[in-house]
C-alpha cells in the first residue's frame, strides 16, 4: 500500500510488523542497503509526502508482545503513534491476547468489512 500506492488502494495489518529488517533472526535481509530498508519499512514511508491517499487499518493487541511492543521488532505501537490524526489512517487496539490467531481471528469479518468501504475501487 505504502510502496505502491497506484496498485494497492486500502490494506489491514492484523498483529502486523511495521519496520523492515529489525528482526534479526531473519538476518540482513537488504544487504545493509538503507535505501532498501527505507523502501521496505512502512513507518519510514508512511513519514514521506505522497499523492494517494493512505487507507491503512491497524489491528493488534496492547498484549501482543510481538507486535505490539515488547521485543526490539515490535512496532505497532510506534506506527500508531506515528500515524495518529493521520486521515485514512483507523486502529483498532485490543485489551487482550497475544501473538496468535485465536486473538486475531475474530477481527477478520471488521478487516473485511473494512476493506470492502475504503478499498476505492
């Protein structure tokens, strides 16, 4: 959606992952290119100017400790502060639960739902 908005018209991360390469079990997975990282990590480029608008909805837990907050790669909370009063931009926060599908799959049906109202197409 960030990289290519001309493709992609709304997305929902659902206990997602808003940094590239700040797992490091996964290894250098750009070479130590900073430009590859910036091209690939949602918060750096949901910061630049652009000239689509962004439909973006975040779903993750206050719980989830690997996404939310809680390892060094958990930043969801971060994409949230950084997208706050952003137009376009909608969070749902969950109270409980984990990293895990039982927590996530109830919020399906609202991605859904949600997409079907702000994909635009």
């Amino acid at each position: 959606l960030l990289r290519h908005p001309t493709l992609f018209h709304a997305a929902v991360g659902i206990g997602a992952y808003y940094d590239a390469e700040t797992d490091k079990t996964t290894g250098n997975l750009f070479g130590g290119s900073q430009k590859l990282h910036n091209q690939n990590s949602p918060i750096w480029l949901v910061r630049r100017p652009r000239t689509q608008p962004v439909r973006l909805l975040i779903i993750v837990s206050q719980l989830d400790r690997a996404s939310y907050n809680g390892y060094a790669y958990a930043n969801s909370q971060q994409m949230i502060e950084t997208t706050r009063g952003t137009p376009g931009i909608a969070t749902l926060l969950l109270t409980k639960g984990g990293h895990n599908y039982r927590v996530y799959r109830p919020t399906v049906p609202q991605a859904l739902d949600w997409l079907g109202l702000n994909a635009a197409l």
